[in-house]
C-alpha cells in the first residue's frame, strides 16, 4: 500500500516518543492508553526528563511516580509502569525486551500495546489492532462503518493480508496516523484519504450499521466515582499527607466519598497510617 506509505511520509505528526528509546516507547503506549496525544505529550516529556531508563524509574518511589501521573486519568497505569520498571531491572538487566511473550508478561502490558511497542520499539512488523487501524480496515476493506467491539478472526486475517512484507512497523504507525487524522470517527475526512478511491463504505454510500459503530454516551464524569477519586488522588499529589478529617472536607457525598477511598486503597494508591493519608509508596 504505497500510497498510505508516501501519505504517512508527508503527513505524520511530529512525536518525540517515535525518535525516543524503547523506553520512551513503553512509557508513551502505558500513557496512550484511554489518554489523547495532546494530553500525554507534556506527561511524556516531563517522564522522560525525571526516569529516562527502566532503572531510573524502577528506583524511585511509587509516590513519585504517581504524583507525575499528573492529570491522565486512570493512575493504575502509573503503578503498573512503575512494577514494569521494576522487573526489566530485576529479570532483564533494565533492557525493554523486544519478545512479544515476554512483553505481554509484563504489568500493564497487554496483547495490543505488546505488539505496538514491539512494532514502534524494534521496528518489526505486527498486527497493531487499535481502534484507529481497526476503523480504518472496516471501512476500507469491508464496507463497514465502525469496526466490531473485539478483533475477530476475520480482522485478524485481514490484517495479515495487508501487512506489507519486510515491514519495519512503519505501516502500524501509517494506518493508526490514518485512521486518527484522515478516517475519524465521527467527521471522517474522505475526500483528503488517500484510499478514497478504493474505500468499499464510501463506494457503497457510507451505510451506517444498526449496533455497530453507534457511540454509546459516555459516562458523565462530573459527580461520578471516577471524579471523586481522582479529587482525592490530586489532594494527596499536593500534599505529602492529608489528615481524614481534611481529606473528608473535599468531598461532599460521604457515602460515595469513603467508597472511593476504599477502592484506592484496594488498588495500592494510597495509604493509611493512623489517620493520615499518603500516596502509596
């Protein structure tokens, strides 16, 4: 697919983490995930000054790297980076390994980031199946508004198919800029996409299918379990401690209050001494 090729050539997004180490690419793909570009490229920077190797990382404490998550959303990916680090510096003498088994082992790290970091890490060809080259697939190659809800076989043939021999990851990094850029999901760019003129869904007129594809309404965030966690996460990341009676000032539900602090103390964010809390180290 050449023309996809020389359109990432002349296109592509100027990303620190695609001229970083793999590293730099393990911690970029634990941000990407559920977390927009925009939002991670300061975090990346800010990461990538503090620990610029697995050991760097591995060696401070949990409470710091939590406390740089900063506002991503979702700090259990901080705690998993952090173990991540940890283990290639305990079984990997601090080297990302570039196996995908051994990559899929690791915390945190499941079957679509183990083939992204090996494909932008290690420059191999993989079947990188986010949702960006999956939207992309389903409606160039099948006529479908939106992709299913989980890879299937068929996609994943299909994705076989479309891999060009002796790619270097190059293409995972083209379609996912495609798809991000060109193929959106709600305000998709046809006429700029250089595969408009062998797309089957706009060939057959952009059919929308009934249940796939349909956006479901997110869930609001404003008084959600979500929000009052993540109030209680930035009180702690600007204090060293709080005490309960100030921690429970900043919440005014109380139920739905020691709800969330129960949960984050479960995930191994924070801790309790007496009636302080901390961020967990």
């Amino acid at each position: 697919m050449d023309v996809v090729l020389e359109w990432f050539r002349e296109n592509k997004r100027d990303l620190p983490w695609r001229e970083s180490t793999p590293w730099g690419v393990v911690v970029s793909e634990f941000m990407l995930q559920q977390t927009p570009v925009h939002r991670v490229l300061p975090q990346w920077h800010r990461w990538m000054e503090l620990w610029p190797t697995p050991a760097d990382l591995a060696g401070a404490p949990l409470s710091d790297a939590l406390r740089e998550w900063g506002r991503l959303g979702y700090p259990r990916r901080a705690k998993r980076l952090h173990e991540c680090a940890q283990i290639i510096v305990r079984n990997h003498n601090g080297i990302v390994p570039p196996e995908l088994p051994v990559l899929r082992s690791l915390p945190g790290i499941g079957e679509y980031t183990a083939s992204a970091i090996s494909a932008f890490a290690f420059k191999r060809g993989e079947l990188v199946l986010d949702i960006n080259i999956r939207r992309l697939y389903a409606r160039c190659w099948q006529g479908k508004s939106a992709p299913t809800a989980a890879p299937n076989n068929a996609e994943r043939e299909l994705a076989r198919q479309l891999l060009p021999e002796g790619d270097d990851g190059t293409w995972a990094a083209a379609t996912m800029e495609l798809g991000a850029l060109i193929c959106k999901a709600r305000t998709p760019l046809c006429d700029e996409c250089p595969l408009k003129n062998q797309c089957l869904w706009r060939a057959i007129g952009y059919p929308q299918e009934a249940g796939i594809g349909k956006s479901t309404q997110q869930a609001k965030w404003r008084g959600s379990d979500r929000q009052c966690r993540g109030v209680i996460m930035q009180a702690l990341r600007e204090n060293t401690d709080i005490t309960q009676s100030e921690l429970e000032k900043i919440w005014s539900d109380r139920s739905q209050y020691e709800k969330a602090l129960a949960s984050l103390l479960d995930d191994g964010l924070i801790e309790q001494r007496g009636k302080r809390f901390s961020l967990a180290n």
